[in-house]
C-alpha cells in the first residue's frame, strides 16, 4: 500500500516525534540525581535499608523530632497537645523582629529603652530570667535582642516590644498573625516572654514549624541562638542550652521553663546537607530536657538522610507552548528540592510531573505551571510547583494564527 504524505499526516508525524522527545526529557528528569538501581533480591539487604527502630524513649508531655529542610515529622508523642512554651516563646519575638526589619520598620542600631515597666516585670526583682540592661536606659536593637535569646532575658522581651509594637498587647497581635503566616495552627500568644497564661499556648509541631521558619527566614537572627554566653554590665550569664557544648552540630535554638510548662528545649542541628529540629516539652529537669533531645538529634541523623533532588533554576521537564516567541518552555523549581528518607530508601524514590497539556503564551518567568511529586512506598515526601524558568513572550501575528490552526487541528 503506497503511503501518501498529507499534511494530516505531516502534522502527526510532527506531533508524535515531540511527545516521543518530551517523553524522553521527563522520564530522565523523574530520576533523581545520583540515585542509583535497588540492590537485586538475593543480595542480603544492607543495614541502612533495614526499618527504621523505635525513636528513643523521652521524657517529657510531647515531642517531635522534625526535618527541616520539608517539614515532615520523623517521630513524634502528642505532637498536637496544647501547652504553654515558656520562653520558648522568645522565637516568635524574634521572628516578629526579624520579619519588622525586613521590612524597614525597625534597625538594629535603634535604641530601645529599658523603660521601669520593662524593668519591673521581667528585670532582676522578678523570679524570671532578666537581661541586665539598667532601667530607664537605653541599647541598640541588636544588643538587646541577644539579651533576649542568649540570657532569656524577660525584661528584654518586653522592651523590644515596646519599641516595635508600642505596647506588649500590640506586639501580641502582630506575633499571632506571623505565626498564622507561617502555618501555626494550634497557637496563641499574648506575651513576648512567655510567662505563664491560661491563653497562650502552642503545641510540639507548631513550635518546631517556628524553629524551622527562623533558620530558612531570618539565619542572621537565628545565629544569636549559638551565642555560649553574653555580658552585659558586669553581669556575664550562659546560655542555657546545654547542647551548645555537647555538640558542635547544634547551633540553637532556645530553653524554657516555668512550674506549669515544666523544662522545654527546641534544639536544632546541622551535619552535611541534613538539618533536624527537635522538640521536647515538659520535660523533668534542664538535664534531662538535653540528654532527650540529643537522643532524638542522633537517632535521627542515624536512621534519616537527606537528598537534593532538584537544583533551583535548573532545567527538569520542557514543555510546548503554543502562539509563542518561542515553541518550549523549560521548567524547574524556585528553591532546591531537599527531600529527608530513611537510610538506603533513596533508590526507591519515584519523582513524577503534572504539567498541563496545553500551554499559551504568554507566560511570565517563574509562574507555577504544575508540580513535581516524589513518592516512595505510596506516600508524598515532596512536593514542590514547577515553574517556568524564563519567559515566553507572545508570537508574531502570522505565529499565533499558524498555531491556533494546529490547535484546532490536533483537537
């Protein structure tokens, strides 16, 4: 039979090499860099693709060991339970402080007043902890600040909010909308502190979602948290955070404690490419609170480690675009793609695309045009957009009316 060729039949040849190409550039883009194939069956299986053991038993009302770079919770006790943070809370305040300079609010050369309020209800009088700094004086932001973080410094806490907020009430306010920003679902704050009151309350998950937010947001900030000590005055006092001279792995991030919260640690960790936050709420005592939580620290960098898949801005997929300047798109992701499995699981990653069918131009660089999904054993582990890593302007008159006919045609 003699094969006639048409212009119907021009088009799906056309057609059928581009998808044949693009099934091609997914298919490589879907395996993640470096992975390598799962050993056969009858190999006797390595230690790291063993299950993953029981977390270590803690001491303490709830906690939750959490992988920074997505979010996910590697182990947890009543991560959801409602309790007081104590001074942990001093990580929202931070945040709010961090988040107010970005934005041209606040400086860290301004000078925040100690004022006799600030003095009364957190100063050296109270049974709290206190900074130092003397009443009815003033330091510059940035000083005070590490009063707060690095002495857990009440009276400092609240000066700060005073001077970015006027008063601590509107300071509350502003740190309840951050933290619904940043995902806190189970918070409520009224105070910078942290002192005890029946309406401000936080749970294990959403503290260590604070935690991870001020490492990825605000690292300046976050670095005061690995300050061993500070002097103020003639008053030199230590950070409480007994794993600062424990680990050098560990650079934050804060204590707390009162009669009713117990002794509460967020700590956080980084070794290689691998970040870990842990979390450990009412525990017993201030050693206890750092044997747990350095428990927690090692068993998970043990059991867990953690891949980049994805550069950002880097090709993964390509696309058609129709009616375009340019006849494909190259896809990728704004932030790298990190991605934390249990040890020898990696192999069995399972990327996959959803981009749509059709695509017309014109298309802005960095627009989302669908996603990419890592799933092993069944489960999403990441999940990130796709998006365009350049623009694509809109084709010349005669381009667009080519195209449209195509469109119609293969529809």
């Amino acid at each position: 039979m003699k094969f006639r060729f048409t212009p119907r039949a021009a088009a799906l040849a056309l057609s059928s090499a581009f998808l044949v190409t693009t099934a091609a550039g997914l298919a490589a883009a879907q395996a993640p860099a470096g992975a390598t194939a799962a050993p056969a069956a009858a190999q006797p299986p390595a230690s790291d693709a063993l299950p993953v053991p029981p977390p270590p038993a803690i001491q303490g009302t709830a906690w939750v060991l959490m992988d920074a770079a997505s979010g996910n919770v590697l182990a947890s006790h009543n991560p959801d339970l409602r309790v007081e943070p104590a001074s942990i809370t001093k990580v929202m305040t931070s945040y709010v402080i961090a988040a107010e300079m970005a934005g041209g609010k606040v400086k860290d050369t301004d000078q925040v007043m100690m004022t006799e309020n600030a003095w009364r209800k957190g100063g050296a009088g109270t049974d709290g902890s206190y900074s130092g700094f003397e009443v009815n004086k003033s330091a510059p932001l940035v000083e005070m600040e590490k009063g707060m973080v690095v002495q857990s410094g009440n009276d400092a806490a609240i000066a700060l909010a005073e001077h970015v907020a006027g008063s601590e009430d509107a300071f509350a306010a502003l740190m309840n909308q951050y933290a619904a920003r940043i995902g806190l679902k189970n918070s409520h704050f009224v105070n910078p502190h942290g002192l005890s009151d029946p309406n401000h309350y936080s749970t294990a998950r959403d503290l260590a979602l604070l935690g991870r937010a001020m490492v990825r947001d605000f690292p300046v900030a976050y670095s005061y948290n690995k300050i061993k000590e500070l002097t103020v005055g003639p008053i030199t006092q230590p950070n409480r955070n007994l794993l600062l001279w424990r680990d050098s792995s560990v650079d934050g991030i804060k204590t707390g404690h009162h009669s009713k919260a117990g002794y509460c640690l967020m700590a956080s960790a980084k070794r290689g490419d691998q970040r870990l936050i842990s979390v450990v709420m009412g525990s017993t005592s201030e050693a206890q609170r750092a044997t747990d939580s350095q428990a927690l620290l090692n068993w998970g960098f043990r059991f867990y480690e953690t891949h980049k898949l994805y550069d950002a801005g880097k090709s993964i997929a390509k696309q058609k675009v129709w009616k375009g300047a340019s006849d494909e798109i190259q896809l990728g992701v704004a932030e790298p793609l990190l991605v934390t499995v249990p040890r020898g699981k990696y192999p069995l990653l399972k990327p996959s695309m959803d981009v749509p069918k059709t695509l017309v131009a014109p298309i802005k660089k960095g627009q989302a045009i669908g996603s990419v999904k890592v799933m092993l054993g069944g489960k999403v582990v990441a999940q990130r957009p796709l998006v365009a890593l350049a623009a694509v302007e809109e084709g010349g008159f005669f381009k667009r009316l080519w195209d449209e006919f195509w469109m119609w045609w293969e529809s």
